[in-house]
C-alpha cells in the first residue's frame, strides 16, 4: 500500500495522503513521496489540474511529532527536497479536498491550495501557539479574514469546516460521500477554459494574495526566539505522552517584559 497513491484521468491527477493510522502526519516519507506527486503533476504534459486529499479521518495532522522527538530536533526539517507544491512554483490549479482533521503544517497544505471543498464535519486548526513560541500570526492574514478572526486563528482555536464556509475560507462544503465528486466537477469546470485563460487567471489570483509587510515579518522573527527554547520540546513531548505540558516559559523571568515590540 503506498503511503500516497495517485489517480490520473482526463486532465486531473488526485494525489491522496494515505498514512491513516498516523493521521497522514508529515513524516520524512510522506514528505518524499508527496513532492515526487507533485513533480510528476508539474511535469506531465498531460495534467492540468490537481485534487489533493487524505485518506481515513484526517487530510493531514501535520508535523510527525514522534519522529522530532526521535530526531531530536523539532519542526519539519528543510531537507532540500524539491516540492513544487509547497515551493509555490506550481503553474497548474490544485483543488484541495479536506476529508477530516487538517492542523497545523496540514492547515498549510490547504491553505496553499486554489480552490477548496471539506466535507461536513472536518475540523482545522492553526497549531504554532501549540508548538512555538508564536502563533500563526499569517494565516488569517493571508485568508483576508477579519481581524477578530484572525487573531482566533493564531491562538489556535478550531475552526468547523461549516464555520469556514461561512466565512469563505472554503469554497464548497459537502457530504463527505460528495467531497471527490465535487472536487473533480470543479475540476472539470477548469478545463473547460482556454488554456491560456486558465494559466494567466492563475497567475494573477495568486499575485493578489496578501502578503504580511516585510516590518511585521522582521518583528515575527524577533519574536519567534523570545521565551524558552526548551518549551518546543515539551509541548512535542506532552503531545507524545498524552498529557498536559509543563511549561518553563522564560529561561530569565525578566524576559516577560523585554517582549520585542514594533
């Protein structure tokens, strides 16, 4: 059984997470096997569009934390490998079809998509207030959400895939019996277009995303460092164990009060 199956008919490969019995979590061989889909989609003279989904209850449970507590190092390392998905050098639309659980690096996996369908019921969450020592400050930046919404996002409250609809963040919301069949009728809309048009409307909607000013990312990564180190760890760790973490918080108490500002 392969840990991402693929499926290509009329123009649309489907590339699917299939490692259930972790959540589709992002470990070093889901990473690989993922970016290799990708390239073959990016290659392929045949294929023009994209359907990502997860298999089980989750599209993906992000970070395999079991594996950084075994490597010894935290986050998703940045192993070279050539992903054009999450390089953003994809020309190509990807639909994301989210089936269930999407946190953390697998709300990014949705959140890099074109387009997106969730079945009723899926539950999403920004995680790095979880696991860093600052929240997802970008996200609800990038999905133009309010700032009220926004500000829930970081502190890594979750989201209903019913919620979301609601406030445009996913295109559709279906039946989870109706999440493919309505990914691949979009799909199929796509390539109805000439596909110049299809090309060049893709382009610009994506140079139309917001974009975080290059002051406020210099704040994030002073920010990103402030507090202890160790804290990453043992969040990562209590999630491992099942229980409630035990946070140090600052290696100098006096920190608190030397929280960079802009």
């Amino acid at each position: 059984m392969a840990i991402v199956e693929t499926e290509e008919r009329d123009g649309v490969m489907v590339i699917r997470m299939n490692r259930p019995e972790r959540m589709n979590a992002l470990g070093t061989e889901l990473r690989t096997a993922l970016a290799a889909a990708w390239r073959d989609f990016r290659d392929s003279a045949d294929l023009e569009v994209a359907i990502f989904t997860g298999t089980g209850r989750a599209f993906c449970a992000g970070e395999d934390m079991k594996e950084s507590l075994e490597r010894g190092s935290v986050g998703i390392p940045a192993d070279g490998l050539e992903d054009p998905y999450n390089d953003g050098t994809l020309d190509k639309p990807v639909i994301v079809a989210v089936n269930g659980f999407a946190m953390g690096g697998g709300f990014m996996l949705v959140e890099r998509g074109d387009l997106r369908v969730a079945a009723r019921g899926a539950v999403f969450e920004v995680s790095e207030a979880k696991r860093w020592l600052l929240g997802g400050y970008q996200h609800g930046h990038f999905a133009a959400m309010p700032h009220a919404v926004a500000t829930e996002m970081a502190f890594a409250y979750r989201f209903t895939a019913e919620r979301f609809h609601e406030l445009g963040f996913v295109n559709r919301l279906v039946d989870a019996d109706e999440l493919l069949p309505t990914a691949h009728e979009m799909a199929q809309h796509l390539l109805t277009l000439p596909p110049a048009s299809r090309v060049n409307t893709l382009t610009m909607m994506r140079a139309m995303r917001p974009r975080v000013p290059k002051e406020l990312e210099d704040l994030a990564e002073r920010l990103r460092n402030h507090g202890a180190l160790s804290d990453l760890t043992e969040s990562r760790r209590a999630f491992a164990e099942k229980r409630k973490p035990e946070f140090k918080g600052w290696d100098d108490a006096g920190d608190r009060g030397r929280t960079p500002r802009p």
